[in-house]
C-alpha cells in the first residue's frame, strides 16, 4: 500500500467514526439485516461471504469485517469465528489476504469455522502472501534489498502494522496450504491464476509491485457434497 492510499483509507476510518457519533444508525448492518432482521441468517441461504473485506466492497457478497470504520463493510464480525453465521449458510467464502493475520495454531481452527459455514458443495477461495515466491523474488533481487533505504520486505512479510489487525502472523507456501485445507475437511484443493481476477475486480491477490511479479498465493478447495469433520491432525506445525 502507498503512502497515499495508506492516508486514504485511514482518513475513510477516521470520518466513518465520526459518522458513528453524529449519526444514529449509521453504523454497518450485522448478519440478517440484508434478508429483513438479525436472525434471518440460515443455513441454506446460498450466501456469498467477503470476509475481512477492509475497504473493498464486492457487489453480490455480504462484505464481512472487524473493523466497522471501514467503508465497505456491511457485516461487523470475527472473520476467525463468522459468530454471526450459522453452519451450512453460505455457498461461496473468498479471505483475500487474511488468514496470514490469524498465527500458528488459529490458522486449523480458522479453516475448520469457514469449513463448517459453508453448504455441502461451496467453494472456498483464499489467496495469501506467497512464501516460496517471495523468496525466489527476493533472491533474484538481491541488489535491491541490500541498497539504502529500501526495507527487507518487511511490509510484504511481516503486514503493514498501520493498526492491530495489520500484523501477519503466520506464512503460506501451496504445499502446507494444501495440507491445512485437507485436514480441514476441503476436497480438490488447487491453484487458480492471478489474472484475469476471477471476480473481475482488483485487491492484494494481484500484488505486483515493485518488481512487476505476483506474490500471492490463490488457491480454491471445495467442502464435499456429502462433508465429513476435519481429520486429526497427523503432522506437527513446528515442521
């Protein structure tokens, strides 16, 4: 994120809480309030979640986040737990760069929640910082990550820090995402290609900058028709 877009969004931040203030009512709806009350969210729906949206707002979806200042959000909740939506309620969840935010051990506990809303047969989207391409990158790049003033990545690797939400906490390569997302429960794990976006929009899963390659990791999986649990695990994550 630029220095400019960066002002943006904390400027957004500041005047939707001031909105808040000033305005009653103003604030985000919570689940239920785009079908008619807050307990009209139920299983079967067919719902379309964005969850930790920030401030990209995708038409066709319930954009779902913590942080009720941003302007895109329609839905305030722990993108961790999705409290606010019962089991077998939605047929599509897209995380684009999340899940990175949440550590070690919450990453299963993360997965198995967003296994457990979605229907028999929905489709999981998640994209994240790519571990085994950002290091090939940096490795062709060597030169510039040892020459004055450019940082080590540390934005890329370790979040932005601009708030509390903003700290990564944990990293990603297809080969372990595979594997949590199978102990999870999910079937037909696999990647998905950058561009053209599969929604037709722009957010971080296309990250490119500053040396013109993707650093995201986009992958798809699927809860089984017919879903069993998530499977013990057999592998420890200090590996």
């Amino acid at each position: 994120m630029t220095f400019v877009e960066r002002l943006r969004l904390n400027l957004a931040r500041l005047l939707m809480k001031v909105a808040r203030r000033l305005l009653p009512g103003s604030a985000p709806v919570h689940a239920g309030a785009a079908t008619g009350s807050p307990d009209a969210i139920v299983p079967g729906q067919h719902l379309k979640l964005h969850v930790g949206c920030g401030d990209i707002r995708i038409p066709g979806f319930l954009n779902v986040d913590i942080d009720a200042a941003l302007p895109a959000v329609e839905v305030v909740d722990d993108a961790g737990t999705l409290a606010r939506f019962p089991d077998g309620s939605a047929s599509l969840i897209y995380a684009c760069h999340v899940l990175e935010h949440f550590s070690h051990e919450q990453v299963p506990r993360v997965l198995q929640r967003w296994h457990a809303v979605l229907e028999p047969g929905g489709e999981l989207r998640i994209s994240v910082p790519d571990l085994d391409r950002i290091v090939s990158i940096y490795g062709r790049n060597w030169t510039h990550f040892r020459t004055p003033p450019h940082t080590p990545w540390i934005g890329l690797i370790y979040g932005g820090q601009n708030d509390a939400y903003d700290f990564h906490k944990t990293g990603f390569n297809v080969v372990w995402m595979k594997h949590l997302l199978e102990q999870a429960g999910f079937v037909d794990v696999q990647e998905y290609p950058h561009e053209p976006h599969w929604l037709g929009i722009r957010d971080a899963s296309l990250a490119n900058e500053p040396f013109k390659e993707y650093v995201s990791l986009n992958v798809r999986a699927t809860k089984p028709p017919s879903a069993a649990g998530p499977r013990a695990s057999t592998q420890s994550q200090r590996s």
